[in-house]
C-alpha cells in the first residue's frame, strides 16, 4: 500500500474522506446508484413518513436514511439501522417483516431487529422512534 504522505496524497485522501463508516473494506459492496454511498443512519431525528403507513405486525424500509420501521403486535413502533451488521452493507430490501442482506444474504426481523438467518449474529441497531402528529421520526434525539 502506498503510505507516503507527500507522494499520491490526493486520492488517498479522497477515498478515506468518503467512506467514514466501513472501515472492513468492503463499503463497495453496496448498490451504489445514485452516487449519494451515505452508508449511514441518521445522526439526528428524521421525518420518515406517515405512521399509517405502517400496520400491526408490519413494517416499511426507509432506504434514504437506512432506517426500517416495525410495529409489533402491539402497536408498538421500533426503528433499526438497515446497516447491516455482519459487515456494514445497507439493506435494500424488504419481504413482508424480512429484511435480506444483498452482500451475504443475511436476514433480519424488521419488526425485532434480530437475526434469522445467517451469517449475521448480531442483532440490528435500534434507534429511537416516534410518531409525531401522525409522522414518524426516527433517529437519535427522536
Ligand atoms: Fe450483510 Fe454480509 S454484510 S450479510
């Protein structure tokens, strides 16, 4: 690996600046499109949509912020970082409650954050959630 400083600085630099999270190499992994490689969750509260959208035992992928949102058989909402966590791909896609890894096929309870299928073992991130005049906000400080 070229490591001098002075010599090809430029896009070193560029590269590292653009990818904060991955840190496992393999951020390019990732559907892309766009060009946006936010591979993050929100740092702060984000309005996702209307909390209608959502019935008892389902859930809805916010693909924008990587956040999916749950209710549970309660009514309860959840929120989980779509990061995936066995090496940081975002989710892109939902069945139903499920969430599917597009890098190794890992999958996840949308309404639960846990694991059903390997090679994933840890849960999803939980982020706080709430429903504010019939919209969900989600994310740290919601
Ligand atoms: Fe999701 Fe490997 S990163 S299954």
């Amino acid at each position: 690996m070229p490591g001098r400083p002075s010599a090809s600085r430029r896009t070193v630099l560029r590269g590292v600046a653009l990818t904060p999270v991955a840190g496992l190499g393999l951020a390019a992994c990732g559907p892309g499109g766009d060009g946006a490689s936010a591979s993050a969750t929100p740092t702060g509260p984000v309005e996702l949509g209307a909390e209608s959208e959502i019935p008892k035992g389902g859930a809805k992928l916010y693909r924008d912020h990587n956040v999916v949102v749950g209710r549970d058989g309660n009514g309860t909402l959840k929120a989980f970082s779509t990061i995936c966590t066995h090496a940081g791909c975002p989710i892109n896609k939902l069945q139903g409650t499920t969430l599917a890894c597009p890098c190794h096929g890992s999958e996840f309870d949308a309404t639960t954050g846990k694991v059903v299928r390997s090679p994933a073992t840890e849960p999803l991130h939980e982020l706080p959630v709430r429903a504010d005049n019939g919209t969900i906000v989600a994310g740290p400080g919601a």
